[in-house]
C-alpha cells in the first residue's frame, strides 16, 4: 500500500475513535462532566508526557536546524494567518459578540489534540518531536493574541498564565533535557512512553465528545451561515496552501508536512473556552469548531496528498 493509502487507513481509525467518543457521550455513558476531565487528563498528564518521551532524545546540530526552520514556517504562517482574519473580519457584517470569535476560527487550529494525533500516526515520535518545535510559537499567540481579541486591552494579559500553562512547561523541560547530556531511565522514559501515547485515543475521544454537545437544531443555522463557512475555508485550506513556497526551499518533506497539515488543522476548541470566558457568542464558536472538524475528515488527507504530487 501507498504512504498516502496508508495515512488514509491511520486516519480513519482515528475518526472511528471520535465516533465512539461522540455516541458514548449521546448515550451518556460518559456524562456531562467528560469534556472538563478529558481536557485536564489530557493537558497536565498524558500530553505532557507524550512531550517528554519525545524529547528525551541524543542531541545533535540537525535537531537546530529543523528547530529554525519549524520556527520560520510557524511565524510566518500565523502572521499570515493573523493578517488575514484580520482582513476577513473587517470586510464581514457579524455582531459585536461574533467579530473576535471569527478571528479566532480563522488563526487558531487544534493542533493540540488532532495535531499531535495526525503527527503521532505519520512519523511516531519524530513528528511529536516536529510538532513540539512547531507549536513554540503558536502557543504564545493564542495565550497572548488570541486573549486581546476577546479582550481588546479591556484586561492586561496574565503572562504568568501564559507561560506557566502545562504545554509550554513540559515542551520547555523537554528541550533541557535534548541539550543536556541527561537521560531519563529507562523504567521512567517507558512509563512517559506508556501515559504520552494515551493522548492520541484520548483526544479523539474528546472530540468526539464535544461534538455531541451541538443540539440538532443548531444544525441548519450552521450550514446557511456564509461565515462559518468562509471561516472553514480560511482555516483548512488557504492557510495550510500559504505554506507552498517552502517547496522551492531545502525543507525536508517531513518537516514540510509537519508544518502544512497541522496549520490545516480544524479550528481550536480554546475558542469557544475564551468566548465563554469572555462574554463573545459562544454557540457560533462551537458551531465554527464543530464545521472544521467535520470537514477536516476531508482535507487532511487531500492535503497530504497534495504535498506527495509536488
């Protein structure tokens, strides 16, 4: 079989597992607290984990050079992406409560729980390696950026929060032990091992689960509204495409489609957390992240395939 064939059969067990996740929480087998606890079970304990073990790795000069380069397509994709939903934004009629979550739709992706699912599938540790490089950037934007857009300086942004959160603690212990000569032992790394691969079942489990929260009737409001839709488009495919000039770079196809799938990513479920928090129109962000993740079942793969045939 092909690597795409193959990426495809990945994929779809992934989206199986989504599906459990989805029916057992309609069938409220898992009940209404699920969501909070998989999302903490996930960001202070098996993520973080899956960070370590993938970072406990020998260093050496090449792991630099792949850093520069996922830095340089990190930055320059969420500037562009930045840009643009701000450029969209202003061109759209939405109500105030809808403005910064439409921005929002259109920079963030979940490239926490999916990313690291898609990057695990394609190239085991070495993508979550890629993956923790990748999302160094991306990470201080939606704890700073994507903060002011609900915010608009009405509130000073609580760096402690942003650089204390679970993600960016356990990437940045991962990178001290990659340039130090320490070595977790061995009974250790397998137990990071055995937490860490957790979050890949975990997290499609999740979305799953979110998803089942959308009541049918929320349905057709989302497939007229022509802003979701365009958001959609902005997030799952003109912004991963922004990426096609580093074809006529030397990046190696790993890091390239690394950095182009995950920037393909369905729009965060962070969203409809900070429109929740702060008073933004919450139902119209779980409907912007519930469209993408539907249709991302369609666009990984294409985009995967895309990157084989230049």
């Amino acid at each position: 079989m092909s690597m795409a064939g193959d990426f495809l059969q990945e994929m779809i067990m992934l989206y199986c597992i989504g599906i459990l996740g989805f029916v057992v929480r309609k069938k409220d087998i898992l009940n209404r607290h699920t969501n909070d606890v998989l999302t903490q079970l996930i960001l202070y304990i098996t993520l973080p984990a899956l960070i370590l073990f993938s970072l406990d790795i020998p260093f050496s000069f090449t792991v630099i050079k792949e850093f520069l380069w996922l830095l340089s397509m990190s930055v320059y994709v969420l500037t562009l992406a930045i840009l643009l939903a701000f450029w969209m934004r202003k061109r759209a009629h939405l109500p105030k409560k809808q403005e910064s979550v439409y921005e929002s739709l259109i920079i963030f992706g979940n490239q926490g729980f999916i990313g690291y699912a898609v990057c695990f599938i394609l190239f085991k540790a070495q993508g979550i390696i890629y993956l923790s490089l990748f999302n160094l950037f991306y990470l201080l934007c939606i704890w700073s950026y994507g903060i002011f857009l609900f915010t608009k300086r009405k509130t000073t942004i609580k760096w402690k929060s942003v650089l204390l959160n679970p993600g960016i603690l356990s990437t940045i212990a991962g990178f001290m032990v990659l340039f130090s000569p320490f070595r977790f032992p061995e009974i250790f790394s397998s137990a990071l091992e055995s937490v860490g691969k957790m979050t890949i079942p975990l997290s499609m489990i999740l979305i799953g689960s979110l998803l089942a929260n959308t009541t049918y009737k929320d349905i057709p409001f989302m497939l007229k509204n022509p802003y979701l839709w365009k958001s959609a488009v902005a997030r799952l495919l003109i912004i991963p495409l922004l990426l096609l000039p580093f074809l006529l770079l030397p990046v190696s196809f790993p890091l390239l489609a690394i950095a182009m799938l995950v920037s393909g990513m369905p729009s965060a479920p962070t969203t409809s957390l900070f429109s929740q928090k702060f008073g933004a129109d919450t139902n119209f962000a779980t409907l912007g992240v519930l469209l993408t993740t539907v249709l991302c079942i369609f666009t990984i793969p294409f985009l995967y395939m895309l990157l084989h045939l230049f």
